[in-house]
C-alpha cells in the first residue's frame, strides 16, 4: 500500500527542527501523526510538505487574453506593486483561472523562490525528496458566505472567501484589530459575511474573541485538521522545482515495457532488412534470367538494355512478318483508347501520325483529365506529352522500349 508523508513546515524550520507531521495511506485515511524532529519521522513510501503561516501569499489579478507561454511575464508585471520583494525572485504559481470578456482573472500563490528551493533541497538531503508541496492558505477551511478562522498553535489562517487568505500571527486576542479592521474593509465594499466560523486545532489557543465588539455572530466549526484540505491544494512543485526523482521513477517502472517495445522493433527492422535482402537476390535472378534470353535470342549482341533492345527486336519481327508494331498507327490509337475507356467515343478532333509518333487534337479534355490520361499511357509503356502549338497531345513509344 503507498503511502505518504505530509509534514507542516513553518517559517522557522529547520533551525528547529522539530515539526508536525501525518502519514495518509492512498485514500488519505490517517494512518498515524505527530510531532518529532525529521530522524524520527515514520517511513512511508513518499514525502510531501505543506507551507504555513505567512511564507505565502494568495493574490488576484487580471490579465489579458494572450498566449499561456508569456503568461510567467504578465503575472510578475501584474503582481509587481503588491510583491515585498523583486518578481524575479518569487515563485508564482496560479491556482485557478475565470475566463471574462476583456481578460482572464486567476488566483496566484506567491512564495520566495529561495526558501522554496531551500526546503526542497533540505528535505532531499535526509532522504526525504518531497514529490509535493502546498500552501496552508489554500488548505484552511473555508466555504460559504462565511469568514473562517484557522486556529492552530503555529498560526491563524483567515480564510474571507472560496480564494481569499491571511496568515496571522498568534495568539489570537492580539488579532482583535487586525479581524476588526478586514470587517470594516469588507462592510466598505459591501461584502460582508453572514458569520466568523472558528476551527480550533487540539491545544490551539482557547481565547475567545469579541463578537460584539467585532460586530460579527461568531460560531464554532468543526476542530481544524491542518492536513485535511492539502488533497486538494494546488502543488507548489512546477516548473523548475518540479520533482525529478519522480520522473526517474517513472522511468524505472516503464523499464521492461521500454525494453519489450525496443525488442520489437528491432525484430521489425531485422524483418525488414531480409525482406529487401531477398527481393534483391530475387531481383538479381530475374536479370541473370533477362541476360541469358537476351544472349539466345540476339547471340551476337552486347546486352546494354536487355529489355528495349528485346522489344525493338520484337517490333522488327512483327513488321517484318506483316504484323502489328507497337509503335504503328493501330497500336498507338489501341494504346489511347485503353487509357480513354469509355469516353474514347467522340473524343479526337483530328489526329496525325508520323514516324512512329501518333498527333492528338483533344478539345474537350481538361487539364486534369490530360494528366491522368499521360500516367495511364506511361503504364503501357508509352509516352504523352503536350504540345502548345498547335495544341495536341503526342503519343509515341517510350524510349527505354
């Protein structure tokens, strides 16, 4: 069965190391948790971590309607007033996107690209490669018209819609103003919430909050499982973090089929290889045959094109027997009207032959037409050409005969 190591990692790991941690078996049913340093984590079959606190930020921007390979540049100039630091040196990674009709609005997760790279490589270095990573931002309960408040012992995450998120620095009576003053900014834009949901973790702080002075109903939710919504978080690991060690195994596991389809193809190409081998033995049979023919029949000629010099040959024969040649009128215009098929009828506005070459005049044949008439007399061993003054069509026995 696989399983997978989660590991909620805050803005002080590692310089202390110790860090909560679950093990999900594939249905993400907990198998175990709790809270030790990396050398005591449980094994399980791979690694992931989550980002808490505020070592994220969940922003939102409009962009216009372009390519998706220039989207990286629109983003950092978009983003560029609402980041602390230079876009270059942040990761951003969109979560989700609304097509509209003057652009494309998205929900993009913003974390510094060293820190990221930072655990990345930390996490390998105990043999840990983590396969995913995401953001406690976008994990927080949420839903509803109502503001959630994650309440944890690392951090309070302030979840004010489906894509809207804070982290919160503990302990929660200080963030009396800070919720007071996201009220009063919500209550301005005419958005504000029916209730503040609360979702105390175990051993969270117990503080109670003024909902009067807040001017907000507050409500208990269910117990807050920092693991619970990172199934369905969007992975942080793209683009140049992307696990490679992944994609090795991948490749490990398709090793035998990789082997089965390249012993296949070398057994196709081999079959190939003999397939032409034996044509051209048969082929070389067919000439030594065409050779020794030629060599009984014309004794005491060089044999330079057995097969034109046969032919000629033949055509002597005939016309010295009073027979047909196949360079003759009669052959010529059977030659034609084999090609022609049944639209012969009718077809010739004059004709005239010379010297073995049979003159056409084909008023009502397209170009087209012409074409497919000039291959089908070159398969019977005769050459068509046109001729744009006059314009007629030439027929005449092909040379190589």
């Amino acid at each position: 069965m696989s399983t997978r190591l989660l590991v909620l990692i805050d803005e002080h790991w590692p310089s202390r190391p110790s860090a909560p941690w679950v093990v999900l078996d594939e249905a993400g049913r907990v198998q175990s948790e709790g809270e030790s340093e990396p050398k005591h984590w449980p094994a399980a079959s791979e690694c992931a971590f989550m980002m808490a606190g505020s070592q994220c930020a969940w922003h939102q921007a409009r962009l216009p309607r372009g390519a998706r390979r220039e989207e990286g540049r629109l983003l950092a100039y978009a983003l560029e007033d609402r980041l602390l630091r230079d876009p270059e040196s942040q990761h951003l990674v969109v979560t989700d996107r609304e097509p509209g009709p003057d652009g494309v609005t998205v929900r993009v997760l913003v974390t510094a690209r060293e820190r990221l790279r930072a655990l990345v490589a930390q996490l390998a270095a105990i043999g840990r490669p983590p396969v995913a990573a995401c953001s406690e931002l976008q994990s927080a309960p949420a839903g509803g018209k109502d503001w959630h408040l994650a309440i944890a012992p690392h951090a309070l995450t302030l979840r004010s819609g489906p894509t809207g998120a804070e982290a919160l620095d503990p302990p929660l009576a200080g963030c009396q103003p800070l919720l007071a003053h996201a009220l009063a900014a919500a209550r301005a834009a005419d958005s504000v919430p029916a209730r503040l949901v609360l979702h105390r973790a175990p051993g969270a702080d117990d503080a109670a909050l003024e909902g009067e002075a807040l001017g907000i109903t507050l409500a208990e939710g269910e117990p807050y499982r920092w693991w619970a919504g990172a199934a369905g978080a969007t992975n942080l690991l793209q683009g140049e973090f992307a696990p490679r060690h992944r994609r090795a195994g991948w490749i490990g596991r398709l090793g035998w089929p990789l082997r089965l389809a390249a012993a296949a193809l070398v057994v196709m190409v081999l079959a190939d290889v003999g397939e032409v081998l034996w044509q051209r033995h048969r082929l070389g049979e067919l000439d030594a045959r065409m050779t020794r023919l030629f060599e009984s029949a014309l004794p005491r000629t060089p044999a330079v094109a057995p097969a034109a010099q046969l032919a000629r040959q033949v055509d002597a024969l005939r016309g010295s027997r009073g027979q047909l040649r196949s360079d003759d009128l009669l052959a010529l215009l059977a030659a034609y009207a084999s090609a022609r098929g049944v639209a012969t009828r009718d077809s010739i506005a004059s004709l005239e032959f010379r010297e073995g070459r049979l003159a056409l005049e084909l008023p009502a044949l397209g170009a087209a037409e012409r074409a497919a008439l000039r291959e089908r007399l070159s398969a019977q061993g005769y050459v068509a050409r046109d001729q744009a003054d006059p314009p007629r069509l030439l027929v005449q026995v092909a040379v190589d005969r």
